[in-house]
C-alpha cells in the first residue's frame, strides 16, 4: 500500500469509530432494558450484537494506531527521503543530458541517407545505359540497411524539460486542475456550440417551426478544412423534427 492509502484508510478508520461507538451504547441501553421488560430472547440478541460492536470497536481502534503508527515512520523519514530524491533528480539529470546527445544523430542518419540517395539513383540510370551499350548486366553491390537503422530515423526526438519532483498531494492537485481547466473549456466551446444553434425552421401548420436547435450528441464536431473552426450538426428538439438535421460552421 502507498502512503496515500493509508491516509485514506485512516481517515474511514475514524469515521467509523463514531457510528459503532453509538451502535455499541444502544446495544448496551437494549441489553439493559430487555430484562426488565420481560423479553430474555431480545436480551440474548442485545448481548450478541454488544459483542460483535465490541470486537468491531477494538478492531478498528486497533488498526487505527497502527496506519498513524505507519504514517508517523513515513514522517520520520521525510529526511532520508528527500536525500534519495536528490540523488534520483541527479541521476536523472545525468540520463537527460545524455537523451539530448542523441537527438543529433537521428538527424544526422537522416542527412546520410538523404544525401545517399542521389548517387544511387543515378547509378540506376547509369547501369541501364551500360546494359544498351554493352547487352551485359552491371551488378552494382547494394548497401543493407538494418530496419533498426531505418526505424531510427522515423522517430523524432525532442529535447526533455527538467524534472522536478511533485508529493502525491502535489500531482492530485494538478491533475484536479488539470480536470477543471478541461471541464471549463469544454464548457466554454459548448456555450459557443448553443449561441449559434440555428433555429429548426421546418414547416409546421400555419408556419415554421421557431425552436432553437440542439447539438447531436451522437456526432463529433468535425474540423473545417481551412482551420476556421469546426462543422457541427444540429437537431431539433421537437421529437417530430429530431430527424431535422442541420451543420453549422462554428468559429472556435
């Protein structure tokens, strides 16, 4: 288990402790009051459940102590541990630098096979020219090409910014901002989505149909090709119209 487990743990650990603290006093009151109303089977039942509280009580009073005793050594050794993140962000530190070095030679295999491609060509030409000169094949030796090789230059690498070490605390919270900033945005380019909804204006009995449009939720948003915003198709509301579809571009 991580350290945020056991907090979270902890925290149903003493949340808990109350409700079978006030279960167990009921039980206890029940147990009491049974006899003296004459009902010996409710007593037996009272007596019963006031042990299983019991033992539920001292079971999580018991594991209690020992996720803040586990958390307390965690908090000692806060110490040790930022010198191990010391070392870690060194090591790493050491890794990217190296990762840099080998951005320059993926570019420079794709120079070398860029630039061994016009003399193989023309090699090509020059070896059907000998065959009509001579009526003889010219075998010219080819260069094998490990896939690996190949691969290698497919891949573009890009330089890693540096490392900087974030609490489990640290990353909930950027991931929970991360989260909102995403929910507000897409938020923000629906509202733009609802301002230009259409009106459905199908014909209707002495008219057209005056509702607003709404946007199909089965159906992506669609780029436009010149990157002025995005196609959306519209339905309308009106379950007579709802196979009424219309696209609206919408800047973005």
């Amino acid at each position: 288990m991580y350290a945020t487990d056991f907090r979270q743990r902890l925290e149903q650990t003493k949340e808990a402790i109350p409700k079978i603290t006030a279960d167990l006093q009921a039980a206890k009151k029940e147990k009491e009051e049974a006899p003296v109303a004459g009902k010996k089977n409710e007593a037996t039942a009272a007596d019963q459940r006031l042990q299983k509280l019991q033992k539920q009580l001292e079971d999580l009073t018991f594991t209690k102590a020992a996720l803040e005793g586990k958390l307390r050594v965690y908090g000692q050794n806060k110490p040790a541990a930022a010198e191990l993140r010391k070392k870690v962000a060194a090591n790493w530190e050491r890794e990217r630098e190296l990762y840099a070095k080998l951005i320059p030679f993926g570019e420079q295999v794709r120079r070398i096979m860029s630039d061994m491609g016009p003399p193989s060509v023309e090699n090509q030409a020059l070896a059907r020219e000998y065959l009509a000169l001579t009526g003889e094949t010219l075998t010219i030796p080819r260069f094998f090409l490990p896939p690996e090789v190949i691969n290698f230059t497919t891949v573009r690498m890009k330089p890693s910014a540096p490392w900087q070490y974030m609490s489990p605390e640290e990353n909930e919270a950027r991931i929970a901002k991360a989260e909102a900033e995403r929910k507000a945005s897409d938020e923000k380019r629906a509202q733009k989505f609802r301002e230009q909804a259409p009106i459905c204006a199908a014909p209707i009995l002495g008219g057209t149909c005056d509702l607003r449009m709404l946007v199909r939720e089965d159906v992506s948003p669609s780029l436009d090709r010149s990157g002025k915003g995005v196609w959306v198709d519209f339905m309308c509301k009106s379950p007579e119209h709802s196979a009424r579809i219309q696209s609206v571009l919408v800047e973005v």
